[in-house]
C-alpha cells in the first residue's frame, strides 16, 4: 500500500474540473479543503439522485453507480482512488479462485490488512488523507459480500437466521460488484449495506413520499447547523488555559463534554446528506418496518439523550454496529452458542481496528465495552424496582410517558431514568475524549483534569458486581 500511495504522489497533479477553484476559495476562506470537497461532493450526488429514475434497465443502473461514484470519488480523493479498484480486483478474484467456505476469511484478511496500511500511512505520513473513509465503508461492504458468500456454500442447518437472509449463492459480476461498491450516494462516507439490499433496489424502482424527503432535508439543515455551532465550542482547545479559565471545575467539564458531543455533528452532517442523496435515489426502503430507514446510521436524540449506554452504542453509526453484530459479535467465542462478553470485547476491538491505529481508538472501544458490562449488570439488578414492565419494541424514551400511567412505575423512577441519562452522557462525552482528539498525552492530560473519575467508577461498580450476588426483589399480592 505503501508503495501505490508514493507512487501516486510521483504521479503529476490531476486535472479535475472544478476543484482548483474550490481549493482557492477555501484557502481564501480559511476553510478545511478535504472537508468541502466531501460536502460539495456530496451536494452534487444529491442534485443528480432524482434523475435515477430516469434510467430504463438494470445494467444501466449499475453502470451509472459505477460512472457517477467513480467521478465523485475522483473529484475529492483523484489519484487515491486507485485504493477501491486493488480492493474490488482482489476480492473478485479471490471469490473466483479461493475454496468457497475459506473465501471470505481470505477476503476479510486482505481487506483488513490493506485498511491498516491506509490508516498506517496517514497517521504517520499524511494526516490530512481523507481516502480512507471510502476505503473503511468499501472494507466492510466487502467483507460482508465476501462472508455471505462463504456462508451460502453451507448446510441449511447450520445457517442462523442473519446467515439466512445475507446469503449470497453466486458470486456477482464484475458490474454487479462495482455498482454495489460505488453507490454514489454513499461511497465517499459511507453508510454501507448488504449486497442483497443494493440488488433488491436496482431490481424494484420506489420513489419515497415527499414527507420523507422533507424530513430528511431537515434533518441535513439542522445537522450543518449545529456543525457551524461547534466551532464556538472547538475540541482543539478543551485543555488549554483559555478554555473558560474562570468557570468551576463541574461547569468547564460540562462544557468539555459539549464541545466532544458538537464535534460529532461533522459526521451527521455526511451521513444525513448520504441519506438524503440515497432516498432521492430511491433507496432505503425497508420492507420489514414499512420505513424509509435503509441508510438512516444515527438516532440522533438516542445518541445525544441516551437514556442508556445500549441506547447510545444502539443509536450511533447503526449500519457499522449492524455489520459488526452479524460479522463478529454472533461469530466469535461463542458458548452453547450464543455470544459472551469476549464477543462483546472483540466487536469493539475489530470496531477499533477498523477505524485507526491510534491508541486514543482503542482506548475509547475498550471503555465502551467497560460501560456497556457496567450498564448491563445496573439495568439487570435495579431496573425492575423502578420500572415494572418492559415493551423492547418501544421507542427508548417512551419510558417517560409511564409516569403517567398508574402501577407501571415507581414515584422515584425519574429520579433513576434522568440519573442514567446524565451519567450515561457524561462517561460518553469522557470516552469520546480518546476517539476525537487521539493524543493519547493530550487525552491524560484533560482525564487527570476530572481526576480520572468516570473509568476508576467503572472499575469499582464491575468488580462489585462480579463479586457480590444481586438482591432478590420481595413479591408482593
């Protein structure tokens, strides 16, 4: 990889058109290059998307994928490009020549150790690389493809029912594969999908309801929105002196927590414009829930009010988390055939890995998987003395709505609802410290200023739960 990236760099510059003057304005501007061109890149796949529906056949329908995704990819990443075609070869030829049931472990190991490479040379040579992102959502749409196809070649038997539904009993063509990888909508950010979701769309056209499409571009309008606000709260300066030097120590970690929670809205802004590019596209109809909810990856009132930690890790960059349930966490360590908390650990390991080599990445997948044990062990112990019933299909915060109905509840249950609440966004905000900044001196730096008290509490709860035995609630008539 190394070698294709210096390669690359010896290559003389490449004539895209409009980008050169896109640069000049934001240098001009003082505005992130690599940033714009994502979201220029994106708008313009959004003004394109409707004319899909315009196309009279199936191939056509890939091929554009391929033509309008590669010329997206080409104007923000140019030469970087050539990162998906090695990807996308090599998977179409290990398919075709590598023993079915071994094919998507080799293409899973390909693809991951390309991805190290990517995220290797821009830590260490390039940080300001954006190529990478596309090549983290091609990674696991690819892997996936790759798996689901070893998994067609097994005995119906020995299939679960996500096995069932990925299944993929022949290998695509060549078309077919590029047209899948270079969705338009959603190559540059992702979010991914699975290959039998991409052919059922080019196979049905559906155009989705107006209410949809203004929902969406509302969601987009606030998401860009908020962007802007977070550069009144920047990550860059929460540990330095002139970050609110005067407030109390409670208020300036409150407000290093918001300035954590704002910088995440760069990435809802990508993905609700890649929801929104995709769904004029037609795409994202699920035929299950009825809903147009195919590349929704974030419940954004789920992830920023979480009234739980799986609320929050359930609500947040759901596509990658669906991959990571179906690839990882239902495959390995498994006990009488279900998953263990080493299924939970190695998800959010190979989540890690996927994302970068930083320590700050590990460290943050690492706390998360502290929390989500620590969340687990309270909601089974305690939650049943303030909540007596429990409907899994209801929406998260529908729980505030049992106040109002007599003998659902306890009169404290507010009290523990909006304790889990605060806690749960508190130790998100602290761990996501290690994800957005990476530092890992800067991370200790800003932890010793809370006193490293969110994991040290984390630590002292789950050792109490392992070593004691939960008390048993009293029936009464």
């Amino acid at each position: 990889m190394e070698r294709i990236a210096a390669t690359i760099s010896s290559l003389p510059p490449p004539n895209v058109p409009g980008r050169a003057a896109l640069d000049a304005i934001c240098v001009e501007e003082n505005l992130p290059v690599n940033a714009v061109r994502i979201v220029v890149g994106l708008l313009s796949c959004c003004a394109v998307a409707p004319f899909y529906h315009l196309l009279p056949s199936v191939p056509f329908r890939h091929l554009a994928n391929v033509v309008l995704g590669m010329s997206v990819g080409w104007f923000v990443f140019d030469y970087m490009l050539v990162h998906s075609i090695v990807a996308i070869v090599v998977t179409y030829v290990l398919l075709h020549i590598a023993p079915r049931k071994l094919a998507g472990r080799l293409v899973a190991a390909f693809l991951f150790a390309y991805l190290i490479g990517c995220h290797y040379f821009r830590e260490y040579y390039e940080p300001n690389l954006v190529w990478d992102s596309a090549q983290m959502v091609l990674t696991m749409k690819l892997t996936g493809l790759a798996l689901s196809y070893s998994d067609g070649g097994l005995k119906d038997d020995l299939k679960t029912p996500l096995m069932l539904r990925n299944q993929l009993l022949r290998i695509p063509s060549l078309l077919e594969l590029c047209g899948f990888i270079y969705f338009f909508p959603t190559f540059l950010v992702g979010p991914g999908f699975e290959y039998h979701e991409y052919v059922d769309w080019v196979n049905n056209r559906r155009s989705a309801p107006l209410s949809i499409h203004f929902k969406n571009v509302l969601l987009a309008i606030m998401c860009i929105g908020l962007f802007f606000v977070s550069d009144n709260f920047p990550i860059d300066i929460i540990d330095s002196p002139e970050f609110y030097p005067e407030a109390p120590w409670v208020i300036r970690c409150l407000l290093q927590s918001l300035s954590v929670a704002l910088y995440r809205f760069r990435f809802y802004m990508v993905w609700s414009l890649a929801e929104l590019g995709g769904v004029l596209a037609g795409y994202g109809y699920s035929a299950d829930s009825n809903e147009w909810s195919g590349l929704t990856n974030n419940h954004i009132l789920s992830v920023e009010l979480p009234v739980n930690m799986r609320v929050a890790i359930n609500g947040w960059n759901i596509k990658v988390a669906l991959w990571l349930n179906t690839y990882v966490y239902q495959r390995v360590a498994l006990k009488k055939g279900k998953p263990t908390a080493f299924s939970t650990l190695a998800s959010f390991l190979v989540s890690a890995l996927w994302h970068g080599l930083a320590p700050g990445y590990y460290i943050f997948f690492i706390m998360g998987a502290l929390y989500i044990e620590v969340a687990k062990h309270i909601r089974r112990r305690y939650r049943s003395f303030f909540h007596y019933t429990e409907d899994r299909k209801a929406h998260p915060h529908a729980i505030f709505f049992e106040y109002f109905t007599p003998g659902k509840c306890h009169p404290l249950a507010i009290l523990y609802d909006l304790g889990g609440m605060l806690f749960t966004w508190i130790a998100m905000q602290y761990a996501g410290i290690a994800f957005e900044i990476l530092d890992l001196q800067r991370c200790i730096r800003i932890w010793s200023s809370w006193y490293f008290a969110p994991p040290i509490i984390t630590i002292v709860l789950l050792v109490f739960f392992n070593t004691s035995k939960p008390a048993r609630r009293q029936k009464t008539e």
